[in-house]
C-alpha cells in the first residue's frame, strides 16, 4: 500500500492481490471516512466511493474544504 500527497488530496493505492495491502488499505478508507474524507475514483473525473472494494487498486481522498 502507498499514499501520496497531491496538494490537499491523498491518493491511495494498494495491490489487490496482497492481502496485507487490502486489509491496510481497508483500515485506512475506514480510519479516513470516519474522520470526514471524501473517497472517490478517479477516470476523467472524481466519482464518489462509499464502500471499500478491494479490486479498486486505487482510490482518491479528498478534505470536506475541497468540496467533499
């Protein structure tokens, strides 16, 4: 599992055939969620995720002050 920073965005990405990375990826949708962050996927814009799927591979983490 990595995180980066992109400005006030946080992207997450995991391989999802690791258990280890699903489950800390999981934790940290969980952990973030709970404290008011906006999960998304992103294509050619940002689409609202409200539940974790570990086949994702990838999600996008966005603060309420963006418009989250």
């Amino acid at each position: 599992m990595q995180t980066l920073r992109v400005g006030s965005r946080i992207r997450l990405t995991w391989e999802s055939s690791s258990r280890r990375d699903v489950n800390e990826a999981r934790e940290f949708f969980s952990r973030h969620t709970r404290q008011g962050w906006l999960a998304a996927r992103r294509n050619s814009e940002y689409k609202r995720v409200l539940e974790f799927n570990p086949e994702h591979g990838e999600l996008w983490f966005i603060p309420l002050s963006e418009g989250g």
